[in-house]
C-alpha cells in the first residue's frame, strides 16, 4: 500500500495577499536590501495601482496531481532542506521547495575550498555532499508532510540503478509531492559521460524512473551542450511532466596565489544573475520544441527576471543564488508576481507566459501533459 | 537568526587596510554570544551575489551595539569601508555556535593570528566579566599589524610575537604557547589554520599530560557526551574558531565545510565555526 501523496488542491483564494505577504516579511525581522545610500533597483518603493479586482490565481499544474500554490521556487542546493532558513524565511509562501540533490548512498562532497564569488556570480563544488536517500526520509519526510509547500527531491546518481533505487525508496513516502532529475552527474557506466549531454543517455535515466514511479517527475537540464533542444525533446519523449532549466554553467577560478586552481575540486558551477542570459536562452529553445511545463532557473534576483522567463515560455520560476544575499526574496517575488497580474489586468500570471516567443500554431503548454485536451 | 537593519556608528581604520566598524544592532548586541558572526549584505546584487561573514568582535548590549574588525581584501570588503554614519545595511545573524567556557575555568589563554583577533576578541569580555582571568597571545607579521592595545580591555594580559622580531616576541604566536599552557584551564584559538594546526598539536600532547587532572574530571564516568555537543566543547582543553567561505552561512548550502574527525564534513557556520579542536580533521582527508 502507498501512502497518499499529498496534494495542493485549495487553490482558491490561492495566494496570502499582498498584504499578509509584507506583513509576514516585517515579522520575520525583513529589513531593506543592502545600504539605503545604494539605492537598489530590485526594491520599488510603491507598487503600480491595482488595477484589477479580486484573487488572483497564481497556481501552476505540473500534472499528475501536482499543483503548485503559485510559480516561485527555490532552487536545489541553495536551500538545503528547507528548514535552514526556518526563523527568517515564511516557507509556506513558496510555491515549492527543491531540495539538496540526493543520492542512493551517503556522500561526503568535495574537498574545500567549494565557493567563490565571481563577477556577478559564484562557483560552487560542493560535490553532492548528502546523507543518503535512507537519510533524508528519515531526517525530513515527516516535516515536510506537516507544511502545505510542495517538497520536490532533487536526485542525483551515478548509474540508471542508482536514479531507479533512489526514486523506488522516496515514492509513496507522504510529504513527497515530486522528483527533480539532476542529470548533470556522470554516468560511470558510459565512462563519466554526463547524461544531461546525450539525449539517449537522458531519455533512458528519464524512462526507467518513469516507470519506477508515479510521483510528478521533473528533469533538469544543464546548460553545457552545443544544443539542448534534441535533448528535452527526447526527456520530454520519456515521460517527464516537466522541464527544469538551467543547472549550472561549468566553469573554474584561480587562486590568488596563481600556482592552482581555486576550487578543491578544479571544476565548479557557475551561478547568478551573470547566468541569466544563458538560461533565458535555453528556456526560448526548448519552449519551443516540448509541449510540457518548463520551470526556469538562473540569475534570478527580482521580479522583472521572473517575467523576462515567462516571456520566454516558463510557467514558473527557482530562485536560487540570489536566496543567499535576500533570504526573503522569493516569498516577495509571490506577492510583486501578483501585483505584476492586477498591473496588467490578468486574472493569473498564466497571461505573461510566452510573449516573447515567435509567433507559432500552439502556446507553450501550463499544465502537465496528460491534462491537455 | 534573524535579519535586521544595521546603522553605522563608527568606522575606523585601526590599521593599514584593517578596519573596526560599530552598528546600531540592539538585537544582535544582546541575542549574541562570543564566537558568532554575522552575515551582512554587500550592495548591489548584479555585482557582488554574496555576503560578506564577520565576527561579533565586540558586543554592547548596554548601547546596543556590534563591531566588525575586517581587512580590506577584495571590492567586497572595500565597499564597506565607504559606508558612512548613518547608513543602515543588512546583517543576518547571529549564526553559528559560540565558545563553551567551562564554568569551573578561571585561566582561559586566547590565542589569536593577524585577524584571528576579530574571532576571540568578544571572549575576552565575556571573560572577564564573569569574573576569569585573561592571557591573550597574538601574532601578526610586524608592529604595524599589531592589535592596539588600547581597544583591549585592560584586565587582559597581552602578549605579541611577531615574525620580524619588530616588537614582542622575534617568532611565532605558537612558540608562546608552551609557557602558558599549564597555566590555563582552556584555550581558544582563531586565525590561520596552519597556526590551528600547530595549537592543535600542542594541545593534544597536553591532554595527555593534564588536561584531564587539573579540573579534576572524571573518566569514563557517566553517559558518553556526544562529540560536536556543547557539552563536549565545555569539556575540551583547546576550542578553535574556523575559517571557511561561506554562501549561505545558515546550513544550507554546505559551501563552508571542514572535514571532521568523524569523518563527515561539519559546516563551518552551522556546526561551527567554534569546534573542538580534537573534532577537526587536520589532515583534511577527503579520501572518497
Ligand atoms: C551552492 C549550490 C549548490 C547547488 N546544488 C545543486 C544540487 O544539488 N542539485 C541541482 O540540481 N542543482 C544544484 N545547484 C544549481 C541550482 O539549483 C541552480 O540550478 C543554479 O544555481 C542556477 O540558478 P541561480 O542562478 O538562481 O543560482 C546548486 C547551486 C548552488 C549555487
Ligand atoms: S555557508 Fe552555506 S552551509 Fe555554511
């Protein structure tokens, strides 16, 4: 017998008000950003005059049951569990939270240094450093089973096995409300080839958890292929409900002493907002060529990021880099999303998605592929 | 941990390019205990995407007041220095885990490297205003680099190496070390980690000889106090306050890590950044 999945289904009135959302940032002890002499181009002082009337409907269906309470995410790896930020951040006005990647065995990560900021930016190498899938259910599930944010685990592995087993032990497990595929992990059985960068070696981890599972099943998509388009096609040919973009660009930084590379690990991850114009590339590309949801990550820092990626096709959004500086962007993000959609006069945030795409026969899909008509 | 507005009071150059800041922070001036930092915000995201970690250097709960000591070392900690009186930023804290002074301690022997001083300067207050006794041993390159000691409090004993001989001792902090170890009950170090190392090495043979005696501990006696517990850390001759760049600094993004005894690496600013030093993993063996 499986567990029910828990499932978003209050979707009206879907949103805390705006109101409740600032009041919210006000007891967690919100303060505005950075130096108040610097004046930040991400803080407006007032919002537009509303200029429509009664609730707006934020909500996003990725299929299979999955409805997120609206389309602000966090990013896996930025925020750990979720319970980090606990004090400072009102989790359960996140659409949904994307944990740390989580492997089938205990992993111990990469040697240090992991970190550096870059120009407008930062690499990471942290190396999957997690307790194993056994672990995290253990230390979590029944956490996340008490909040009303979708939970999505972020899954990394070395082997389809490795994917299949992992996906096996979460499905069923109440306080799951989705899976992530971080494909960005090479594949020993190809000789380290990455999935993410073969769209057969993608297809076939996609199809295997597939079957594995019933949960809503995301794939993330990494951004260091020469074209990324056959790849989400044949993922979103395998079963996946939706599309997750982008994983972090490859790349490396130098020590000051210039005798080494900076990183323990040579390589890292480069994030930020000096990602973004990468990820809204590949976000144009592949909304164009797949007929499920895309949810876009990159460079994210305010709200007019989150609508430059709706112009391009996605239908939500990860904040992830940016959570580090401002904690409490993302829950602001909901609140500046719905001012966005009364500002414009649509009744759902559904209206900006996919104004900047070619004109062509169908607009990108919103909703999880076996609700399309 | 929580986030708050912070005024500039008071910036300072106490030193070529090393600056003590004090801000207007009443919550982190009284919720705060020595050892732990904060995480503030530089200015403009689209330029710099981190925050910057400091120590509490020193905490006012009376004025209500923090200070920062840091050296200018990027365009980062440069941005601070152009702050003005008056300008409020963004500090997350307090974070991390504090020093654990025994409550039967009455010697406590700080050591401290160049900046080490910001990790340990808030325990010297804390020290001696439950009533300990205070021997703080610094190392810095030359005089000029040294501490002043007027911005320490005058109870403490203040005892300077420096590597030119310039003034105090012609050497290295850890040479002073030996002379008063048996004096202290504990010690508490930051700075560079091969200096930790060193400590750390001196401290180890030390348990060995007395650590264990002088305040008449008993062994094996009683349930099994787990290692990383604050109870432990009490319990343990030589604590050590660790270094390590931060992303997120509240336990998320596991950027910061030291690789542990236990062998699974603990976060500097979740776990730490204060540890046992017989926690550490000096070797750093990321064997996989
Ligand atoms: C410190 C750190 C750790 C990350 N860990 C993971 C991970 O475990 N799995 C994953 O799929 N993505 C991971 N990512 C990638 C992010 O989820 C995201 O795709 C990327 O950072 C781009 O978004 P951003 O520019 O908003 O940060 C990590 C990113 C950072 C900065
Ligand atoms: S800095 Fe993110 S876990 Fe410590």
């Amino acid at each position: 017998m499986k567990a029910k999945r828990r499932v978003v289904t209050d979707i009206g009135p879907p949103m805390p008000s705006r109101a409740a959302v600032q009041r919210r940032g006000r007891t967690s002890g919100q303060s505005s950003a950075g130096a108040t002499r610097a004046s930040e181009p991400g803080s407006r002082p007032v919002p537009p005059p509303a200029q429509l009337d009664g609730p707006i409907d934020l909500t996003v269906d990725l299929g299979r049951g999955l409805v997120l309470p609206n389309p602000i995410l966090v990013a896996s790896g930025t925020f750990g569990y979720g319970i980090e930020y606990g004090e400072v951040v009102d989790i359960e006005a996140l659409g949904g939270i994307c944990c740390k990647g989580t492997t089938l065995r205990p992993r111990v990560g990469n040697p240090t240094p992991r970190v550096t900021e870059t120009p407008g930016g930062m690499l990471n190498s942290i190396g999957l450093q997690n307790p194993g899938v056994d672990a995290v259910i253990a230390k979590y599930a029944t956490t996340w089973e008490r909040w009303r944010v979708p939970v999505i685990v972020n899954v990394a592995g070395e082997s389809v096995e490795d994917y299949v087993e992992v996906v096996r032990r979460l499905d069923g497990i109440p306080g799951i409300a989705g899976i992530e595929l971080n494909i960005s992990c090479p594949n020993v059985g190809r000789g380290g080839l990455q999935f993410a960068i073969d769209a057969d070696a993608a297809a076939g981890v996609t199809a295997a958890v597939r079957r594995a599972t019933d949960l809503p099943l995301l794939v993330k998509l990494s951004p260091n292929v020469a074209d990324v388009r056959p790849i989400a096609r044949a993922i979103a040919d395998a079963g996946a409900d939706a599309l997750t973009a982008v994983n972090t660009l490859s790349g490396i930084a130098v020590a000051g002493s210039r005798s080494r590379p900076l990183l323990g690990n040579i390589y890292g991850g480069l994030s930020g907002p000096a990602i973004k114009p990468v990820a809204l590339r590949v976000v144009y590309e592949v909304s164009q060529v797949v007929d499920i949801p895309i949810i876009a990550i990159g460079g994210i820092t305010g709200l007019d990021d989150v609508l430059d990626f709706l112009a391009v096709g996605a239908v939500a959004v990860q904040v992830g880099t940016a959570i580090f500086a401002d904690p409490t962007l993302p829950v602001r993000l909901v609140g500046e999303l719905e001012d966005a959609c009364r500002a414009h006069g649509h009744r759902s945030h559904l209206g900006f998605v996919g104004t900047a795409l070619p004109r062509r026969a169908a607009a990108p899909s919103s909703k999880g592929v076996e609700y399309r008509p | 941990m929580r986030l708050v507005g912070a005024e500039l009071i008071e910036a300072r150059e106490i030193l070529p390019g090393q600056w003590l800041q004090t801000y207007h922070a009443p919550a982190l001036a009284t919720g705060s205990r020595a050892g732990q930092f904060v995480h503030v915000r530089t200015g403009d995201l689209s330029g710099f995407v981190l925050r910057r970690p400091f120590s509490i250097n020193t905490a006012d709960a009376a004025t209500g007041t923090i200070s920062i000591h840091f050296r200018t070392i990027g365009r980062g900690t440069e941005w601070f220095t152009h702050l003005r009186p008056g300008d409020v930023i963004d500090m997350l804290g307090p974070l991390g885990r504090p020093f654990e002074v025994d409550p039967r301690s009455q010697h406590l022997l700080l050591i401290a490297g160049g900046l080490g001083m910001a990790g340990v300067r808030s325990l010297a207050d804390e020290a001696i205003r439950d009533g300990r006794q205070v021997t703080l041993l610094f190392g810095a390159a030359s005089a000029r680099d040294v501490y002043p000691t007027a911005l320490l409090p005058d109870e403490v004993e203040y005892v300077i190496a420096t590597d030119d001989g310039s003034v105090g001792h012609h050497g290295y902090v850890t040479d002073l070390v030996p002379a008063y170890e048996a004096w202290a009950d504990q010690a508490f170090a930051c700075g560079p980690e091969p200096m930790l190392k060193a400590v750390s090495r001196l401290a180890a043979t030390r348990s060995h000889r007395m650590g264990v005696a002088k305040l008449g501990r008993k062994r094996g006696g009683g349930k099994a106090i787990p290692a990383g517990s604050p109870a432990a850390r009490r319990k343990a001759f030589l604590q050590v306050s660790m270094e390590q760049r931060m992303g997120c600094a509240v336990g998320a993004c596991l950027g910061c890590v030291v690789m542990a005894t236990s062998g699974t690496p603990q976060r500097v600013c979740r776990e730490g950044p204060v540890f046992a030093s017989d926690e550490i993993d000096w070797e750093g063996s990321w064997g996989r």
